[in-house]
C-alpha cells in the first residue's frame, strides 16, 4: 500500500517537473521567421537568405532562427505578401513590383528606364525616397526593411532575335501580375500576359508564351535558356526585392531582435550586391553558350525608352506626380 501512495507521489512529481521543464522550454523559444522565394536553391538570392540566416542566428545566439523556402514552395509571390498580411509568413524578400496591389508608390520601380546603373538604383532605393516607398506599405500591414537586388530585367523568347522595337511586335510574353510592364509592353506592340513567377518555365516549354523578361541571373539558374533561344540586353528596368516584415510578427519582436534583424538585413544587401555584380558577365557569357544573345548599344535602347515613355504620363497620377517628379530629378542629378 505504502508503495502504491510513494509511486503516486513519484508520478505527479514527475508531472510537475515535466510542466516546469516545459515552461522553461517555451520561455526560450525561438522567434521563428519564416520567408519563401519563387526562385530556386542555386540563385543568388537563395544564397543572399542563406546569408542572412547565417548572420541573424549567430548574432541573437540562436534567438531568432529563419527558416527558408525556395522554388514558390510557400507560394507565389501574392500569396506571400498576404501570408505576411495575414501574420502566417514572417518575411517577404521577392520582387516589390506585385506589393503595388497595396501601395501605389510601389509602381514608381516599374517605370521603364527609371534607373541605368547600379549606383543610381542602390542611391536611390538606399535612400529617403527608397523608405518612402517602403513606408507606403505599413498601413497595409508590412514593415518595410531594405531592398536586395534582383537586377536589370532582359528580353528572351523563343521565336526571333529582338533587335529593334519593330521585332516585339506580337510577341506573347510573361510578364509579373502588376500593371505597369503590360502598358510598356503593349506600348512596344507585344501582347503581355501577367502570370506568376512558378509558372513561367512551363508556359514557355508549352510555348503558351513566347517569352520572358527577368535578370541575367534569374534565366541561368531557372534554365529558361533550355527553353528560349533569344536574348536581347534590354535592361528595360531594374527590378529591386523588397524586403518585408509582417507587421504582427515585427510588432511582437522585441527590440534588440529588431535592430539584430535590420542590421542581418544590410549584410545581406551588401553580400547579395556584390555576388550578383561580380557574377553577372560570366553569367551572360555562359548564356551565350547556349543562347542567341543580341547586345544593343545604349543609342539601339533609345528606341525601345522612347516608345514607352507615355507609361510615365499613364501612372504618374496614380504613383504620385510629385514622386515620379522627385525620383526623376534625384536621377538625373545623379548622371
Ligand atoms: C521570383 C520573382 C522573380 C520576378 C518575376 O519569386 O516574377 O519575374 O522577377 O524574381 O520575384
């Protein structure tokens, strides 16, 4: 009998410590961030997340963990800005461009030959007007940090060498779902379809489209020259990834957390800029081995920015005239 009480106490000691043990447990849980990409584990913005998370654990000594998702495995794009929205996805670091659904000023990066360097994008988007755009974004439940590169955005397709504006013309291409590249591209006579990024290698095996634009880099890790023939350096924008916060999870994070994230932000910025820059000629000459590629001359290019200059008029309204002003004046004080 005695036994029986001595095992009873035993077992609810035993519980008791298993619930004080648990309770510790929570208490030094980790802040979890979770982000996904459409592009796959050999990108360089596959490496940039990799990076980062690196970073970001060793300085908040496994405080806050990052767990990373390529290939649109978490979803597209949209579905991870609303992930975020929602609160079920800590961190958005895709194109900006489609995040205009929430913010107008977002459209600003879409204008075609806005930026033609580097250092005016990384001046610009480094900057007051950078964080104004980002800002836009909070009442739509995103806390905006930085932006990483995803680069210049070239022509391919599978059907003739494009060397003037002339030879757009009827072209079926992809374009991201946001409205300003299918003005640009319809404005150059090409008949713009807006679909999500995991789609596009098979729309363009299926030959539903007959082409794409995305940065050098983009269409050799994504093999789209497996199924494009040509290439044309149109560099028609520079398309920069927004790096986005949930607003619920960022307003939860306490703040040494939060300085540890921004500043795991900007090393990853400098690592993800320099890696894709450095890389970039011997990427396009790997394509070449595989691709038709045309290089046109910044006087061809003219013809291409002259066409779609009326973009500027079309969203300025919308983006906000003083922005497209301001933007615009910062650049060419720049050159
Ligand atoms: C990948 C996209 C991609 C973008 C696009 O998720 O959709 O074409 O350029 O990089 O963000």
């Amino acid at each position: 009998m005695k036994k029986t009480i001595l095992a009873a106490i035993l077992a609810v000691c035993g519980i008791a410590m298993l619930f004080a043990n648990g309770n510790q447990e929570s208490a030094k849980k980790p802040y979890i961030i979770k982000t996904g990409i459409g592009l796959n584990d050999q990108s360089v913005q596959f490496k940039t997340l990799e990076f980062m998370k690196k970073t970001l654990e060793q300085s908040t000594d496994g405080a806050v963990v990052m767990q990373l998702y390529h290939s649109s495995t978490l979803g597209d794009d949209m579905a991870v800005l609303e992930g975020l929205q929602l609160g079920t996805i800590e961190m958005f670091c895709g194109t900006i461009g489609p995040a205009a659904q929430f913010s107008s000023k977002v459209k600003l990066f879409d204008l075609p030959f806005l930026f033609t360097s580097y250092a005016q994008a990384d001046a610009l988007l480094d900057g007051p007007i950078g964080q104004e755009v980002l800002d836009s974004l909070e009442p739509a439940g995103m806390i905006g940090i930085g932006y990483w590169e995803n680069g210049f955005r070239q022509l391919t397709n599978s059907s003739r060498p494009v060397k003037t504006p002339k030879d757009m013309i009827g072209l079926k291409l992809r374009t991201m779902p946001t409205p300003v590249p299918l003005s640009t591209f319809r404005l150059l006579g090409a008949n713009p379809t807006p679909m999500n990024f995991g789609e596009v290698f098979t729309a363009l095996q299926q030959k539903v489209v007959d082409g794409q634009e995305n940065p050098w880099e983009t269409i050799l890790s994504n093999k789209f020259y497996e199924v494009q023939k040509y290439a044309t350096n149109t560099g028609h924008v520079y398309s920069p990834f927004g790096v986005l916060f949930s607003k619920k999870f960022w307003d939860k994070l306490p703040d040494e957390y939060k300085q540890a994230v921004k500043e795991a932000v900007y090393a990853a910025r400098d690592f993800n800029r320099k890696t894709a820059r450095e890389a970039e000629q011997r990427t396009l000459n790997e394509l070449k081995k595989y691709m038709e590629v045309t290089i046109l001359s910044p006087e061809e290019l003219k013809a291409f920015q002259k066409i779609t200059r009326p973009v500027y008029d079309e969203f300025a309204p919308e983006i906000g005239p003083d922005l497209v002003k301001r933007a615009v004046k910062f650049l060419n004080e720049m050159q």
